[in-house]
C-alpha cells in the first residue's frame, strides 16, 4: 500500500525526503496521478507537496518577479506582475488543458513534468527563466534550458526539489505572442507551439527577437540564428516568411499519434509566419505597437 504524506514546510520536507529517499514527489499532481492510476509508476511512498506555503506567491524582487513552484496556473496566469511583465506565459497558460486543470496543477509541475508540449515551457524558454533548486541545507540556479535535458528528463539531484522560477524584468519586449496547435479547439496536447517576444523600434523594424518552439524536437527549441535574421527587419509578413526555412532547419520532429513529422515542420514554420499579424497593431501616427 502506497503511503502518502504532507508535509507543511520545507524542514519537515527535508526530514521526510532524509528518511524516504525513495519517495516520489507530486505537487497539484495532474500529470503525475495520471501515471500512478496507470501504473506506469509505482511508489511505496508519496510526498505531497501542496501545504507548503514556501512554494507559493508571486512577488516583485528588484530586476526579477519570482514565482513560486507550487503557485496553480490559474494564480500565475491571473496575477497582475505576470499580466504587465510577462503576457506571453499568461497567454500560454489561457491554452493550458482546462479549467479544472489550470485550478490544481502548478507551473513548477509543468516544468519538472519536462514534456515537449508542455504550453509553459516555450514562453518560459523566451523569457530566459532561472530556476532555483533546493535541498536540505543547500540551494543552487540553474537556467531552465539546462535544467530540461530531454523528454521527461530534469536535472533534479536526489533530495531536491524546483522551488522558484525567477525571471528578469524587460519592459522594452512590445510584442509577446503564444500560439499552438493541436487536433482541437481547446483542451489540446500541442502538435506544435510556438512563443515570441520582439522588441520592435518606432519605426516599425525589429530590434531584439526570441522564438522558441515546443513539440517539435525532445526538447523546446530556440534558435539564436532564426531571432538575429530578423533583427532590423520590419514586421511583415515577408519578414516572417524569409526565415521559415532556417526554422523548419532547426527542429526535428518526430511521427507520432497526434502528427507526422512533416506536418509539424509545416506548421511550427506557419507559426512564425503568423506574427506578421502584429503589423496591423503598429500606430501609423506614432509608429508604436498598440497593444501586447
């Protein structure tokens, strides 16, 4: 018989995790009770980490706004830090499995869950999250494209956990765009997913860009050669279009139930070709974005 238990801080945690080193360890546990219901896993001990009052809250800290692990998607989506400085992780989060999922399951699940259509993890990628990871009586910071080594792979040492998620202000990104695909309207494991943030000048051209795509390779891509193409460029749909070559170059996607590999590079390519799009939000009398 499985036992399960709840610790109600961090030092009780540690006390848990030193006794049951085995221990498997779930937080709003959507993903993780699936796999347990299956039997695709079987632990004799289960720690639960929702009481732990450490691992919730978003706040302000300086140069970067810190989300705790345990915070529900719904919180992260909702709260007005994440609304002003970072709309690309609210609007993956809108797209997120359902209602009831978004209530119970947390953007450190999602992270630590390292599957390739998880909706938070290409916004999270273009946002250059750090992590920080904590043990009994040792804390570390890693970044999160480090962090995810492939298909539900993370470099969790045993005793650790993800308990922050910090990501560095940037108020000159006017631009933040997310956008999946998948085999219906909502509730849909991505075929493809793509996130963007662009800073684009007054003029209408393109500064500073990152793109990340997720479900089209073990892990999200981002691509440094895709984002400095279109540097001075203007947003139009030519811009787009000139560099969906270099992105379908980039990813490797796969055949499975849900898509052909082929189908994915077609469509991760028309993502990008969607932010073309945003050229009729520029203002033609300050030549300034209208909106995020």
């Amino acid at each position: 018989m499985t036992e399960v238990v709840l610790p109600r801080n961090l030092e009780e945690l540690w006390g848990v995790l030193d006794r049951h080193p085995e221990a498997a360890i779930y937080a709003g546990g959507t993903d993780f009770l699936v796999k347990l219901r299956s039997g695709v896993v079987r632990p004799s001990y289960l720690v639960c980490l929702e009481r732990i009052e450490a691992l919730k809250g978003v706040y302000d800290s300086d140069e970067e706004i810190v989300i705790g692990s345990g915070v529900t998607h719904t919180k992260v989506m909702e709260h007005p830090l994440i609304r002003q400085d970072f709309p690309v992780l609210a609007k993956a989060i809108k797209v997120l499995g359902s209602p009831p999922i978004r209530h119970m399951g947390t953007i450190g699940g999602n992270i630590v869950t390292a599957s390739p259509a998880g909706d938070t993890l290409p916004a999270l990628y273009v946002l250059a999250a750090e992590l920080e990871i904590q043990s009994s009586g040792h804390s570390r910071r890693v970044k999160l494209s480090y962090f995810i080594v492939g298909p539900g792979k993370v470099g969790l040492k045993q005793g650790e956990i993800l308990t922050r998620i910090a990501i560095r202000k940037s108020p000159k990104w006017n631009i933040h765009h997310y956008e999946k695909v998948g085999r219906r309207k909502a509730q849909a494991c991505a075929i493809a997913s793509m996130a963007a943030v662009l800073q684009v000048s007054e003029t209408g051209n393109i500064d500073r860009a990152r793109l990340a795509w997720g479900s089209v390779a073990p892990t999200v891509v981002k691509s440094r050669e895709v984002a400095e193409a279109l540097i001075g460029r203007p947003i139009s749909l030519e811009t787009f279009k000139g560099v969906c070559h270099m992105v379908q170059n980039v990813i490797s996607p796969i055949d499975d139930v849900r898509a052909t590999a082929e189908y994915r590079r077609i469509v991760a390519a028309a993502l990008v070709e969607r932010l073309a799009a945003y050229e009729d939000q520029l203002n033609p009398v300050r030549g300034r974005i209208q909106s995020h």
